[in-house]
C-alpha cells in the first residue's frame, strides 16, 4: 500500500469518523485519470470537505497514468467510478464496446494542448514538421492528435512523437529534449516553474484555437455500478459537481484540503494548478448550461473528432449509447 493510498484512508476515516456510521457507509472506488495535484483536487475536495460522506459514502480515490487506463480500471472492477477524457471512452466503446458510462460532462470546451517554450522555433503547429514531440503513453490527448494534425494539413510522419511516462515530460521540454510536449492547459503550472528557473517561458497552443471542439474532461461509472448501486452513482455525481462549485468559489480552501491529504504538497501550487481549470469549468457554455450536461450535439461533435482521428467509421457508435444523463441533479 503507497503513501498516498495510507493519506487517502486516513482522511476518509477523520471525515466519516470510525464508529458504526463509518461502516454503513457505501464504499466506493473512484479513479482519477491522474497523478494528485490541484488540477486534479475536486474528488479530493469532495472528500476532504465531507460531501461524499454526508452522501452516506466511504469513497478510496486511486491514481491512473491517464484517461485510458482509468476507463480500464472502471471495465474490470478494479474501480467503481472515475474521470476521464471523453474521446478515450468513445474510442474505446466503439472498438470493444467497454462496459462503462459517462454520467457527466465536466469541460465543455477543450483542455488539449501543446506546450512549448516562448521564443523558441515551434510558434505554430506547422512550425512541428521535423521536430520532437514528447506525450504521455495513456493520455486522451493522443486519440485527437492524428486528426489535429491533418485538420490543419500537417504530415504526421514527418513529426517524431515519443511516448514516455508523465512524470518525464516536464524535464524532457525544461532540457530541450523535445521541441514541444502534449498536455491539458491543467499541467501548466510545474512546466512554467521549470522553465523560469533556466530563464525560460512557457508557451501554450491550445487545441481549441486549431479547430477540437467537444467535451474534455468527463466523470464516469462502470455499467456494473450503474446497474447494481444506481443511487451510489447518483450520489457520487451530486457530491462531485457540488465539490466543484465550491472550489471555484475558494480556490485557497482547496489547495488547504489539498494539503490536508498530502502534506507535502505545495498549497500555492496546489492553488495555481486549480486556477487552470477556472476557465474550463466556468465559461460562456456553463453560464447557459449547468455544469454536468452532456449536450446531444457537443456529444456528437466530440464522437464525430474522436471518430475521425481513428479511423473509425462514424456509424459504428451512437454516442448517446456511451451516456447517461439520469443522474444528473434535476
């Protein structure tokens, strides 16, 4: 058991207390797509601030290597609930029909990016042809890269991508390994610290302005909890997007949850990370719609990019088949 899995155990418990009431609680196994960090604090929050327990739930938070192996870890048990890129679960329901669920739509528009350094030769994604691309093995940022490359008429062939674990991506682009790394705006943060300690800027090409729209980020439920603890899942989306409404409100109390769960962990970084998803959960598209939906033609927009990107023919998914919007707060 890692030092993280013992923290976790250990809040949950001064949460929900160690007596009867602690017992009764339904537990639940919810795997984020990601390393802790303040862009991946709300299910943290959720726990820490005791909403998942005032749900009657004793939820465990696990840490995948990125959205696919999260979906995995949902499909064969190892976990109850989790979060995700949508595009890796389209691409995976429509090639081995998964046995898992979005339950919410968490980004409306798109946290992809490429990171590269202010100044230096990459400005554009065309600037690409001949250079060093380094990305995460898991992440769902690779299911959108082919077609974000033939949509802005880019030779994939003549880019060398490198798959590598997450952790090295920071040194990699803060050494000149690579020319430009693949990220969520999200993990800005430690790359800027890097970066300024050799005197350097970070510089971010978000894909939203080379044309991918759609849903990002997404919370999802494996059919088994769907079909078995439906109420469970209920429970867990409502504790989740209320955790999210009160982080954007106070941004310091999440980094001090944060840092009640791992101690340490940086809280003024902790704050930085989470004040780069401001701008995803807290837009033009969720001041019109409540945080959470699942909007029929972004959904099909989004199948229709994942689709596209691998070559799969449109019709193989109905992407109302990979949602369910019924546990959705009314």
């Amino acid at each position: 058991m890692n030092h993280s899995f013992i923290r976790q155990i250990a809040a949950a418990a001064m949460i929900l207390g160690v007596g009867s009431a602690a017992f009764a609680a339904d537990k639940v196994t919810y795997m984020n797509d990601w390393l802790p960090g303040g862009d991946k604090a709300i299910p943290f929050y959720a726990l820490e601030k005791g909403l998942f327990a005032a749900e009657g739930l004793d939820v465990t938070i696990q840490s995948a290597r990125g959205s696919s192996e999260a979906i995995t870890r949902m499909a064969t048990g190892t976990a109850d609930m989790g979060s995700g890129g949508l595009a890796a679960l389209l691409q995976a329901k429509a090639q081995s029909n998964v046995p898992v669920t979005a339950v919410a739509g968490v980004f409306p528009v798109q946290p992809d990016a490429l990171f590269v350094v202010e100044g230096g030769s990459v400005n554009s994604l065309k600037d690409l042809i001949g250079k060093k691309v380094a990305t995460a093995t898991f992440t769902s940022s690779n299911v959108i890269w082919p077609l974000i490359l033939a949509n802005n008429s880019i030779d994939a062939n003549k880019i060398t991508l490198i798959k590598v674990d997450p952790a090295a991506l920071v040194p990699m682009l803060a050494t000149g390994q690579v020319d430009a790394t693949i990220n969520w705006t999200t993990a800005s943060p430690p790359f800027v610290k890097a970066l300024a300690e050799s005197g350097k800027k970070l510089k971010m090409l978000p894909w939203s302005e080379y044309g991918f729209d759609g849903y990002g980020y997404s919370v999802f439920a494996s059919d088994k909890a769907i079909a078995e603890r439906p109420e469970v899942v209920r429970k867990v989306v409502k504790a989740w997007l209320k955790a999210a409404q009160m982080a954007l409100a106070d941004p310091k109390d999440v980094a001090r949850s944060m840092k009640v769960i791992f101690p340490e962990m940086d809280a003024k970084l902790v704050e930085e990370q989470f004040m780069t998803l401001v701008p995803l959960l807290d837009n033009a598209i969720t001041k019109k719609e409540p945080l959470g939906t699942l909007e029929p033609k972004r959904l099909a927009v989004t199948w229709e990019w994942t689709a596209k990107s691998q070559n799969i023919p449109l019709d193989k998914l109905d992407p109302e088949k990979a949602v369910n919007r019924s546990f959705l707060p009314k």
